[in-house]
C-alpha cells in the first residue's frame, strides 16, 4: 500500500502520546539556563506538545484525512484505535493508528518517581512483576506501534487480508476517589464485548493492563475473574518483558494480540512465580500457551481513572492456528 493509491484526503491519522516531546524540550531548556535564549529553537514550542506525532506523520507522508490526537496515558492507545474505528465508520478510508512514548529522560523519571508506582528493584527480574505478590511498580519502557485500519469490504475490494478485526470498543473513567462506586475496568470490557455482540464466554484471551501494583493488580484481577469466573479464561501480560509503554503499550498488545490469534500461540508473562491464590486469574507464565483465539479482549488503564477495551477477532486467511 502507498499514499499514492487514495485520494488526497482518503488517509488520516490518528496517535495517542501521555508525555509529549519531554527529551527534545529538555535540551532546549538546558541551552537557555546554560546558554542564551537565542540558543533555544522555535521548534521547541510544538516539539513538546502531545499532537507532534500526528502532524509529523501526516506532513511527511502527505496525509490529509481525518486526523487527531488524544492523551490518556496507558488507555490513550487502545483509544486512538478506538477512534480510528468512528472515522473509518464514518467514511474515511484509511486511518494510520496507535501511539508511541519516550520518557527516558530526566523530566520523564521525576513525573514517573512523583507517581510512586516506579519500581525501585535493583535486578531486572524483579522490578516488573504484574499480578505477583512480590509486585512493588512497574519498569518504564519507550516505544509503541502503529497500525492500519480499513474498512473490511474495501480492503477485500483491494485484494488485501486483514490480520484481524476491531470486533468492539469501549472506554470509560473511574469514579472520584473515596466513591463507593466500583472503579471503571469492567464496564469498560463488558462494554466492549457487547459492541462485539459477544458474551464472556467468546472471548479465549485476555491480554491484561498489568500495573504492576499490588492495590492495581487486585483490583484488575477481580474484574476479570468476575467477568469470566475463577481461572476460567488465559490471561497474559507480555508487557512485563518491555515495561510499560504509555501510549504505545495498548497498541504493541494490540499487534501482540493479533499475531497470538494468527499462529495460535499465546505469548508468556515474564518473570512471575508467585500468583497470590485469591486474584483466581489463569496467567500465562513460563512459556507460550497453545490454542485458537478467535476473540481476544485487550483491557488498559490510564492514570488519573482513564480505562479502554477492545475485543479483536481474528482475521480470515492470516494463517493456520491449531
């Protein structure tokens, strides 16, 4: 596929990002303290700004469809591939999709320290250890992915294979703190597979958010268990051998999904031993569960209270899954 096939306004895109350009603007903070103010580039006051991913991918490849961005930290991709889905719906063609997030810097680690949900372990092994009873933060990543989304009759009109569909979709936000109702996670999901028009017993996977937390951990594990029963569906977190991503996280499980749902291969939790009993969740850990995924639900939590679901279903000819 190039840009050259559509029309002028026939491809948009559509990314998520929850720190913004904090390396870039960081540099250019040091010249003016360090320097002068003629050293510090006019480029910086969009550089910084959450939208750059969107405008740069759009400048450069030419694309002049629908396009936006939204911020929601870890739940911002999975909803930027939520409204991907609402502008393809509403006749755009093609939209590029997903998010990306660098924060390895030093403005990144102290808004990440200030959270108090970074991992202080000094080993590798044991500084993200999602749905453990060992669990003390998460390991910060950088990356993400991006994807692209079409409606389906039109790709078969071009001859293309999808690796999957966006079955469902759907986001909501926790309550303020000290409600006495319950947080947003499971409505979220259960809303999702009702935009699927599938039930609980459809889904064959979970790729779970993770936190990384004990208190975060708990709560993410009895929405699942209560969505779908006791150890009654494969849950895994492939996250925990990246660390957390931000934006990019939900869009790399996404991708991580569809390929599980392609080969029949559900990928592992990595460095996890002890799984506290009451979380009642069937974790995939130690090595790849084998099986056929037809359905696969993908849950992220943003901080602040943001959730988002999406149930994907696998794609017709993309493969031999046993």
């Amino acid at each position: 596929m190039t840009p050259e096939e559509f029309g002028e306004f026939d491809i948009g895109a559509v990314t998520a990002n929850a720190i913004g350009g904090l390396a870039y603007i960081h540099g250019d903070m040091q010249r003016l303290w360090s320097q002068d103010p003629d050293e510090v580039s006019v480029y910086g006051s969009i550089a910084w700004f959450y939208a750059v991913n969107t405008g740069q991918i759009s400048i450069r490849h030419g694309l002049r469809g629908s396009s936006c961005t939204l911020s929601a930290e870890q739940a911002g991709g999975l909803d930027a591939i939520g409204e991907a889905r609402r502008a393809v719906r509403s006749g755009v063609p093609l939209i590029l999709c997903g998010g990306v997030d660098s924060a390895l810097d030093p403005l990144g680690w102290v808004s990440m320290i200030a959270s108090g949900k970074v991992s202080s372990a000094c080993s590798v092994d044991e500084g993200y250890l999602p749905f453990d009873e060992r669990a003390n933060g998460y390991i910060p990543g950088e990356g993400g992915a991006m994807l692209l989304l079409e409606n389906a009759d039109r790709a078969r009109r071009r001859g293309r294979s999808a690796y999957g569909e966006l079955a469902g979709y759907a986001a909501t936000f926790d309550p303020a703190p000290g409600s006495l109702r319950l947080p947003g996670l499971r409505r979220s999901a259960e809303l999702a597979m009702a935009d699927a028009g599938i039930g609980p017993s459809q889904i064959d996977a979970v790729f779970a958010d993770a936190a990384g937390t004990l208190e975060q951990d708990i709560a993410e594990a009895n929405a699942i268990s209560g969505i779908f029963g006791p150890m009654a569906v494969p849950v895994t977190a492939p996250k925990a051998a990246t660390g957390r991503l931000f934006s990019g996280g939900g869009p790399l499980d996404v991708v991580t999904a569809l390929l599980a749902m392609r080969d029949g291969l559900l990928p592992p939790t990595e460095n996890v031993r002890r799984l506290p009993r009451q979380y009642s969740i069937d974790l995939v850990r130690d090595a790849p569960r084998v099986g056929r995924y037809e359905h696969v639900l993908v849950l992220a939590r943003g901080h602040g209270g943001f959730n988002a679901a999406l149930v994907l279903r696998r794609g017709e000819g993309v493969g031999a899954a046993p």
